[in-house]
C-alpha cells in the first residue's frame, strides 16, 4: 500500500514539476506574464507537497484541488502564448519579413 501512496503522490508531483520545466524549455519569454505564472505554479507545488503528507486520510481534497489548480495555469499558458503566435509572432505570406 505504501507503494501505491507513493507512486500516487509522486506522478503528480513531477508532472507539475516537469510541464513546468517545458513550459520555460519551450517559450523563453522574459516576461511578467511568464514570471508571475511561474510563481503560481511554484505555489501549486509547494500546497501540493505540504498536503502530501496526509493525502489519503484527510487532505485529498485539497490536493486534488492544488493539482487542478495547476493544471488551470497550464491551460492560462497555452492560451495566452497561443494568442500570442497567432496575433504577433507568425508572418502574412506576401509581406517579405
């Protein structure tokens, strides 16, 4: 049982950890958006672990919801550098740039 508690918690946990790292991989924006949304996550994170300990007697709730949490930023990301590409970042054919 321990082994599942650990294999549960773990998952997550690195899967916040490692979409952030490709996030910052991906899109090397030195931006505030991208700072601030770092933040978050990193906040994500932390109320996650802090929950960890007590996760499947009290606490699922709650880190379920730090997850979901993150998971919302992720999804924030994606959309605001998909706007960015589509409005600033790709070239109308024809314009020679």
């Amino acid at each position: 049982m321990a082994l599942v508690y650990f294999i549960i918690t773990f998952t997550l946990s690195w899967k916040i950890w490692s979409n952030t790292d490709v996030i910052i991989s991906w899109f090397e924006t030195d931006e505030v958006f991208q700072r601030i949304s770092i933040l978050l996550l990193l906040t994500n994170l932390f109320g996650y672990k802090s929950n960890v300990t007590q996760a499947l007697e009290h606490t699922y709730p709650t880190l379920v919801g730090f997850y979901l949490a993150s998971r919302q930023v992720y999804g924030a990301l994606a959309f605001q550098y998909g706007f960015c590409a589509r409005r600033w970042c790709i070239v109308e054919p024809g314009r020679g740039d």
